[in-house]
C-alpha cells in the first residue's frame, strides 16, 4: 500500500513540476524582455568570454546610483555562451531557477508537514503570474526567490537537527540574495527574528558567527572590489540611506501598513486588482497563521514552522515599507515564497478533517483558474530579440562597411541591447569620444523622431548634420543615416568633448 501512495505521490509532482516547466519555458524566446538593461548585461557577459575580463561589479540599482555585486553575471553567464551568445540563454538560467524554486518549495513543505499541503502550495507557486513572469526573462533580481527559500530552508534545518554547519548555507545564501537585489538586506532581519525567537541564546553567538562566514564567503567578490578601491558603493549605500527622504515610516499605524502593502504584494503576485479578494486573502493568512502558532504552541517543530512563515510574510511586508519610494512589483521578489510557504502551513491545520479538505482543494482549485486566466499568455509575444536583431542588422546595412556612431532617441531605453548585436556581428559603433566618424546612424523609439538638433549627447557629439537616409521598420520604429551639414567644416577625424 506505501508503495502506492509513493507511486501516486511521486506522478503528481512530475506533474506539478510539468507545469512549471511548461509556465517557465513556453515560447521562452518570443516574449523574453530585451532592452537596453538587458542588453548591457549580455556586453558584460559575453566579455568574460570574448575578452576574458571577469567583472567584480553588477549592474546598477534602480535607484541610489550604486553597482551590486557580479554574482548574477557569474551564474548567467555560461548559458550565454552555451547559447552561442543568444541573448536567450540567461533566460533559460532563469527559468531553470524557476522550477528549481517551486520543487525547493514542496521539498521543504513535505518534510515539514506531509504530502497534500506542499502539492498545494507548490501548484500555486508554479502557477502564480507576476512570478511566472519573472521567471522567464534574464534579470538580476529574478533568481533570488530561490535563494531567499534556500536561506530560510537552511535556518530551519539547522534549528530541527541541531546542525550549525547549515547556517553556514543560511549566509552564503544572504550573500548571494544581497548582490540580486539590494531590498534583500531586509532578509537579514527576517532571518535574525526567526533565529533570535527559536534558538537559546547561548548559540546565538556560534550561529551568527557561521552564519557571518558564509556570507562573507558568496560576498567575497564584491567586497573584494570594495576593498581595492576604498569603498565606493557602501559609502554610496550609506549616504542613500541616511538620506532623510528615502527609509522610514510615513505613518506608524503598523497594522495599516503591513495591509496595505500586502494587499499590493497579493494584488501583483495575482494580477487580480482593485477587489476584496486579496484583502480576504491577506487576512486569512494572516489570522490563520497567529491561530496557526497559538494550536502548535505545545509542539516545537510546529510552532518554529509558523513563526517562519509568518515573521517572513508579516515582518517582510513590514520592512518593506521602510523604503518611502515607489514599490515596484520586483521588490516583492525577496518574498514570492513567503505567502505560499504559510499557505501550504495552514492546509496542513485543515487537512486533518474530510470537510475541510474540501474546502483546500476548492480553494487550491478556485486560485489556479484565477492564475491561468491572468497569465503571460494573454498577451502577444513581443519577440523583442528579433526585433532588436533586425534593427542591428539594417544599422550595419546603413553604415556600409565604413566607421560609424550610433546613437538612439527614446523615452525609455538605452542603447545597450543594439550595441550587444552590433558587437556580436563585430561592427562595433565607435565611441564619439574616441573619434567623431563620417556618419551616425541613429535609431528612433519615440513618437517624436527628429534627429536634427536632438539635445542627447550622441547626437549633438556628433555635429551638425543631415540626414542622408531614413527608413520605418516594424512597430513604429525609424532608422536614420546622418551625415555632416556640408556648410560647415566637418568635425570627423577629431575626438569630441563632453560638454565643450
């Protein structure tokens, strides 16, 4: 009979992590996100292999012009070459993460309840929208889902079994969370509440210290650079900070702000907005989670496991909204497991009675049609890699086999993503700072395209000019062949100066 319900158990989680898979790999390509972010992380990458210069920083944050660390480029980088430098390669990286997450999730689930709540949860996680999405496409925050569960896994394992050589995993995988995304700092409270609540004080000290030693171990790279050239980001960080306008409570009402931001988290995590479901959602976690820990307050094991889910979903809601900025969907990403892990803890309560796994089930079943109705899928493929491709490609076509500069006009975008193909087909645009060349092909975005006396840097380096040549391209995109005005000396053959 257990060799039965083994066999069942073990096809229903090849089918969970079927979907998965199917949600993270599906037309992969076609709706990959490929701008000019993107595109200078593919530069980056591709010169570990093309120029073997390995980067000690990463990509710039959103906000607060400070770099993290290269741990992304590290772990993206040989799909990329895998790929032959397709730029979709770190996206399956990404999407493999993905599933890796929602298996790293029912793992954890089953070993600490039983089969049925962590199927549960883990379907819901491999279904939800806003974290399918950003399990399809090459980002530097994408992967840290992953290694936020793996940290919180690891803590737990190392408070069940008494195995303090696993907090030495907890830190590396902070260290690695922390150079994703710079909000995953908030982890360490999370972490340090959860340690601090459940372990004697007594080990403190032996748990903060392995804990500290494989941070440092994953963060050595950064901290490396750091070092060399005196400290430039963290004294960035720390001016960012302590700048009064960007971390602390605009109200103290803690209940207020705990819901209304998990309401938005439960809102983007669905892609179901502006109704009362989340807000029952987010109660429902929330007082089940407390009636969770009250039930188990006799059993140890339990008690521990609903002190995690709620201290990370609450207390990371709460830290959260220390930042006064804008909260964009993405900084959720250091919490995406956090509602799924109680949600599968508080089946395991209701799953002891026929009735109420009834009630599990429809809910579980209610959620995944909510989900598959508001997927990617709704959407056409924006095919943003060829398009980009293309566009590279009439660039080259434009500049004949001569020199040129380059340049682009958008309300939204760099120019990073062409420069990737222009250097991959080795027709990289010279530098104006370099050389002001005989043309400069420039590539219009905006609804406004006029080249002519466009204030942006690359194009004013340039001169004043004519344009020679211009051509539409699919979804309202121009290309422009510039050449210098011939009523003035012409300025080529010469360097331009910034600001001169």
């Amino acid at each position: 009979m257990s060799k039965i319900i083994k066999n069942y158990q073990l096809i229903l989680l090849i089918l969970v992590i079927l979907v998965a898979i199917f949600f993270r790999f599906w037309h992969i390509r076609d709706y990959v996100v490929f701008l000019g972010d993107e595109g200078r992380d593919m530069i980056v990458m591709r010169n570990i292999f093309i120029n073997k210069r390995l980067p000690f920083l990463g990509p710039t944050a959103s906000v607060g012009g400070f770099y993290l660390g290269p741990i992304y480029y590290w772990m993206a980088a040989p799909f990329l070459y895998l790929w032959q430098f397709d730029p979709v390669g770190p996206s399956y990286f990404v999407a493999i993460v993905g599933v890796a997450t929602v298996f790293l999730l029912y793992k954890f689930l089953k070993e600490a309840t039983h089969f049925w709540p962590a199927i549960f949860a883990s379907l819901l996680y491999a279904t939800a929208p806003l974290i399918v999405r950003y399990s399809r496409s090459s980002w530097n925050p994408n992967p840290l889902p992953f290694f936020a569960l793996l940290m919180v896994y690891f803590i737990y394992l190392g408070i069940t079994r008494k195995k303090y050589p696993l907090f030495l995993g907890a830190g590396a995988c902070l260290g690695i969370a922390v150079q994703l995304h710079y909000l995953a700092s908030i982890l360490v409270f999370v972490a340090g509440i959860i340690i601090l609540t459940n372990t004697k004080y007594k080990n403190w000290p032996k748990i903060i210290l392995l804990s500290l030693i494989g941070f440092v171990i994953t963060f050595s790279p950064f901290l490396a650079f750091e070092i060399r050239h005196n400290f430039p980001n963290f004294r960035t960080i720390l001016e960012f900070v302590t700048r009064g306008s960007n971390l602390g409570f605009k109200t103290f009402n803690i209940f207020w702000l705990v819901f209304d931001t998990g309401n938005i988290f439960l809102e983007e995590i669905s892609k179901v907005m502006e109704t009362y479901s989340t807000n029952i959602i987010f109660f429902a976690l929330a007082i089940l989670g407390l009636l969770g820990i009250f039930i188990s307050r006799h059993d140890k094991n339990s008690r521990l496991l609903f002190s995690i889910g709620l201290i990370w979903f609450l207390g990371g809601l709460l830290s959260l909204r220390l930042y006064t900025g804008q909260i964009h969907d993405y900084y959720f990403g250091l919490m995406f497991p956090a509602p799924f892990l109680l949600a599968g803890l508080i089946f395991s309560i209701f799953w002891q009675k026929p009735i109420w796994r009834i009630i599990c089930i429809s809910v579980t079943a209610l959620i995944v049609l909510i989900f598959l109705n508001n997927q990617f899928y709704k959407n056409q493929p924006n095919r943003l890699i060829d398009q980009t491709k293309q566009i590279a490609n009439l660039v080259i076509e434009k500049s004949g086999n001569n020199a040129f500069n380059f340049a682009i006009i958008s309300d939204h975008n760099s120019d990073h993503a062409y420069r990737y193909f222009l250097e991959v087909e080795n027709r990289k645009p010279t530098d104006l700072e370099i050389l002001i060349t005989d043309q400069l092909i420039v590539v219009c975005e905006s609804k406004k395209c006029e080249p002519l006396g466009d204030p942006a840097w690359e194009i004013a380096g340039f001169g004043r000019a004519e344009i020679s040549e211009e051509q539409d391209v699919k979804g309202g995109i121009k290309v422009f062949r510039l050449i210098h005005w011939p009523g003035t000396p012409s300025p080529a053959g010469r360097p331009a100066i910034k600001g001169g």
